[in-house]
C-alpha cells in the first residue's frame, strides 16, 4: 500500500513520518509557553533533528501564535531540509484562512483541520448533530485544499467516537480531499488494543483509506501514549505525532524521543524507518527544558539524567565489562557524551567557535563575543570547563538577545554580620541604572534591587537552583517563575555565582513578561 503524497512523494511501506507538535500541543499547555525568538530556536532544532512535519501553531488563537507560525514559515520553511510547516485549525472559514494564511511562505505547508466527533464532544462542547459536524470537516478540508494539497483532517476525542459514525467522517473527508486522517486519543484513555482496533477497522471499512496517510496522536493520561503509538504503527498508522519530552496538554503527548527509540531498539518487532537523527534528541530536549525552565524527571526514559546511570555494583560491573549485559542502546546513540575536559583559559575564539558547531550551535558574531567573553570569565573561575557549562551558557547568552533589560554587573555584601546588601547595574533599553537594596538574604536583597530599576507588580512563585555539573566549582542553574495578572513565566540563569545566575533568570523572566501574549479562551485550544 505505497502512497502517493503530495509533499512526501511516494512513500515507501516502512517509512513513518515524524509530526512534531511541541510548538503546538506542547506549547499550549500550562508553563510551556514560548516567545517568537524561542519558538524559532526550537523550530531550527527540530528540523536539524529530522522530523517531517512541524505543527508550528494554531493561528487563530492568539495575534502571537499567527505570528510565530507566520514567522517559522517565512525563516525555518525556507530550508532545503525544511519540514512541512504546518497550522492548526477549527472547521471555520475564518479559522482556516487565518492557517493558511500564516503557513502560506513555506516551501511545504500543511493546513490541520480538527473538530469533535464523539457523542459528548459534538453534544456539550459543539451543540452540533453528527450531521452538521460531518459537513463542516468536509468543507473546512474543501477549504483548506485551495491553499494546499497536504491537508490532515482530525477527530477530535476519536477513541471514544462511534465506530459507525468515525468510519463515515473519515470517507467523506478522504472525499474532501484529506490525504492525512488523524485519530487522536485526545483524552488519553484507549488501551493499546482500542487503538488496534479502531486503524483495522479504518483499514477495513473505508473505501479510498488505502490513499492517505493514517495518523497516531495520543496522551498520556494513564502513561500510554508512546504503547498506543506503537500499536497504532503495527496497525498500519504512517503518522506519529509526537513532542520532545512528551510535554502537552495535563499529562503530555507521546514523547517522540521514546517513540522513536523504541521503533530504533525493537525494530525486529517494529519494522520501521524514518529520519530521525537520533543523536540529536539529548540536545533538542535540553533546549526545550532550558527554554521553558522544565526540566526532565531524572528517571525519565531516553534524556533523563539517569537514562544510562548504573548505580548497583552488579550492573557496573556487568557494564564495564560488557555494555550489553544492562544496555539496550548505548548513550552516544541519542547524543549522551561522557563528561569531557573540552577548553581552558587558553583557549582562542576559534576553538570556542568550533567547539560551539560540534555542539549544534550557529550563533552571530555579536552573540559570540559576548559569550565567549563569559566563557573566559568562567574559565578563570572553574578549573574543568564541560560541554555541559558551554551549552548552559550559550544558552543563557542567546536567550538574553533582543532582552530589553540586561545584566551588567552585581556586587554583593552578605554574611552573618550585616543584612546583605546588593548593589545592582542593569541596562534598560539601552540606558544604564544602579540601585542599592538590602533584604532577607542575598537573593532577596538582589530581586529587590532589580525591582528599585524596573518597578512592576508580578509576584515571585517560584525560585529553584540546581548544579549543571559536580562540584563546588560548578556552575548553578537557576529557574524563577514570575505571575502577573494570572500570567506565568519562567526564567532562566546560568552563573558560577548562585546570586549572579539567580539575577540573570529574575531578569530573563521579566523580558518575558514584556512580550505581550494574548490568548482566546482555552476551551477552544485542544485536538
Ligand atoms: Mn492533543
């Protein structure tokens, strides 16, 4: 059953085509929200990860998700390697213009159209008659088909959708013009044997099915997404959706660094391919932790910190003297390095440089100089410099580019003799302001010295600090979460020095408050 697609071409059998929906689905959810310049890292970095199709928003929600899949379309969907660039979108006329009209300047584009076809969805959420729903995906994909020819329509809650019914859905919008057909598991209750059940019967009953692409998205309400996922591929699905991490709405997505590991190791039961360069996954996840301040769980699968850790004696032995004995894929597989001296003091600008590209990252000039002028601030205080304190830096330096408010310096009095006193530089939109606070402790003196130069009212939620490498010597990575007018953003910071890193996330944190989101009622954003 070899399909012909119009971005892809002819599709060989074994080939599965990666959706990524972390700029989406991901982003959509509680703390997960990105700016326009976040967004577009990503969207580089999951391209240069090899996935096929990017969900780069849903672009009536918000004037800021129109821009930034606009934006994505018009930079990222440029690429030779670009993926197809795709916009969500509700059966409206109104909505699936506004799609197409922000995927419109990409390369390959894809118009997403959902709408609900379970009992309760159509009867609560829509007040619509089966009827009526089946003729608005018709004409939102008779829509969408003027703008492009690779058209996904979805079921919204279609594991709890009438088998009759779903079937009739799915053949009058391969009619329409559909050439993906999506059945999400919207609220992440199918056990992998609905899901087998539901693709078979597709497979079977209806007529033109063997010309589309049949599509997986699940969640992960009971911790099944990535099982249902891979029952969905054994029961002839060619599309995962997928995020890095598994973030997404309550508990997640499928991670597709999961899905994709487990087609990898178990591909003499998952006979499958598909583009994925699967030593990219550890640094597409650490971005997107750093980005939104998230972090893995340690016992997370595949990126967590103890992925590959082996704590008993036994394994450690076992491993030492044969990495099989407990490895089921080793750690350079999806791009974990051991712990490696890389660059000292000495180090020039060109080695800095270089060391950055092998680290994934193309950063302009200006931004070099600005970090490599911290890296050798932090090579004088730190005797190892590690891959790991590069990639915490530069992260902390590009994410401070277009920052309205910048750090420039901090001096510090605290102790035990003396209530701390904090003695701040920053530059606000070019101008530089000092200010002295003292408070209940250094960071406290130090946020509220910051507060004295940039006066606002969002409340301090949340103030975390972990080390980026061992020792006492290492630097810390601090995450602040500020709330304004139920608002909530999170920023990060990266230092040697606790107090200096914790000023950098405080700060990181209000130029994201300044980036003005506005967003439509919640109840609609879901698929
Ligand atoms: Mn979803």
């Amino acid at each position: 059953m070899s399909v012909d697609h119009p971005s892809f071409g002819k599709l060989d059998d074994d080939r599965i085509i990666i959706f990524d929906t972390t700029l989406r689905d991901g982003e959509q959810s509680p703390g997960f929200s990105m700016n326009l310049n976040e967004k577009i890292r990503m969207a580089e970095a999951l391209t240069e990860l090899g996935i096929d199709v990017m969900e780069a928003g849903f672009p009536i929600a918000s004037p800021g998700d129109y821009e930034s899949v606009k934006a994505i379309a018009e930079t990222v969907g440029q690429r030779d390697d670009s993926p197809v660039i795709c916009g969500l979108a509700r059966t409206g006329r109104e909505d699936v213009m506004r799609a197409a009209d922000a995927v419109r300047a990409a390369k390959r584009k894809r118009i997403h159209i959902f709408i609900s076809t379970s009992p309760l969805h159509m009867k609560v959420k829509l007040r619509m008659e089966p009827e009526q729903v089946l003729e608005a995906g018709v004409a939102a994909v008779t829509l969408a088909r003027n703008y492009t020819d690779d058209v996904e329509w979805s079921a919204e809650d279609g594991t709890r959708t009438e088998p009759d019914f779903l079937c009739c859905c799915v053949e009058a919008a391969i009619r329409a013009g559909a050439t993906t057909i999506n059945i999400p598991d919207t609220v992440g209750y199918a056990l992998p044997e609905d899901i087998t059940r539901i693709f078979t019967m597709l497979r079977e009953r209806v007529p033109g099915v063997e010309k589309v692409i049949l599509s997986t998205h699940n969640h992960n309400d009971l911790g099944l997404a990535v099982a249902n996922t891979l029952a969905a591929i054994r029961a002839g699905v060619r599309q995962v959706e997928s995020t890095i991490n598994g973030i997404g709405e309550r508990a997640g997505n499928a991670s597709l660094e999961e899905a994709v590991m487990a087609i990898r190791t178990r591909n003499d039961a998952i006979p499958f391919r598909n583009n994925i360069k699967t030593t990219n996954l550890l640094r597409v996840s650490k971005l997107l932790s750093t980005i939104t301040g998230f972090d893995v769980q340690p016992n997370k699968a595949i990126v967590g910190r103890n992925a590959f850790a082996h704590e008993a004696g036994i394994h450690q032995d076992g491993v030492l003297k044969n990495a099989a004995t407990y490895e089921i894929m080793t750690p350079e597989s999806v791009g974990w390095a051991k712990n490696s001296l890389v660059l000292g003091k000495h180090s020039g600008r060109a080695a800095f440089r270089d060391k950055l590209n092998t680290l994934g990252y193309r950063i302009g000039d200006n931004q070099l100089n600005d970090a490599f002028r911290r890296f050798k601030d932090l090579a004088d205080r730190k005797k190892v410099v590690f891959d790991e304190d590069i990639v915490a830096l530069v992260d902390d330096e590009v994410m401070r580019d277009h920052a309205r408010i910048r750090f420039v310096s901090l001096d510090l009095h605290a102790g035990s003799k003396a209530p701390p006193r904090a003695e701040m530089e920053l530059e606000v939109d070019g101008v530089v302001h000092t200010s002295t606070a003292t408070g209940d402790g250094p960071v406290d003196a130090t946020f509220r010295a910051i507060q004295q130069i940039f006066p606002h009212t969002a409340n301090l939620v949340l103030f975390s600090v972990g080390a980026v490498t061992e020792g006492t010597d290492a630097q810390a990575k601090t995450t602040v979460r500020l709330e304004e007018n139920g608002k909530l953003v999170d920023g990060q910071g990266a230092d040697t020095d606790t107090i200096v890193a914790s000023a950098r996330a405080y700060i990181h944190a209000l130029n994201k408050l300044l980036v003005k989101r506005v967003r439509t009622e919640p109840a609609a954003l879901s698929a």
